[in-house]
C-alpha cells in the first residue's frame, strides 16, 4: 500500500468496520503518546495472514509464477514434467 492510498483511506473511510489495517494500526497513535506495543502487535498479526497463506499455497504459486516460462505450459508444470532448454 502506498501513502498516497493510506491518505485516502484515512480520509474518507469513516466507518470503524471499513477502515484498512494500516489506517487501523496507526490510529494507535495520539496526541498524548504512542503505544509501540499496540502498534507492533498490529503490524505482527497483519503480516501473519498473508505469510501463512504463502506457506500453504506456495506450490500453486510457484506453479503460476513459472507456467509461462516453460514451453509445455501449466500441464507440464502440473504433472511435474520438466522442459530442458536447449
């Protein structure tokens, strides 16, 4: 997510059940002080989601990434076939 993205949902998500993760984290912030633990525990546990997600999927991924750079395609890739280039 860029800052540029941050900045709209900042200001124009007023909805508390619509707010994004960044904009929710940094709402840990405030004129009296910062809570580093309330904001690393936010960071830790939306980095947690998409990293566990990779770990299961990975070989589809991986599978997607490199379908396109072999010659036989996704078919090949899928029964484990392997496309020497010469």
């Amino acid at each position: 997510m860029s800052w540029d993205e941050f900045m709209y949902s900042l200001l124009l998500i007023t909805s508390q059940s619509n707010k994004t993760i960044p904009v929710a984290i940094s709402e840990f912030s405030s004129q009296f002080g910062v809570d580093y633990g309330m904001m690393i525990t936010g960071g830790c546990i939306a980095t947690v989601i998409p990293l566990a997600l990779a770990l299961i999927f990975q070989k589809w991924i991986s599978m997607g990434l490199t379908s396109g750079a072999v010659k036989k395609g996704y078919e090949s890739a899928k029964k484990g076939v392997t496309v020497k280039m010469v």
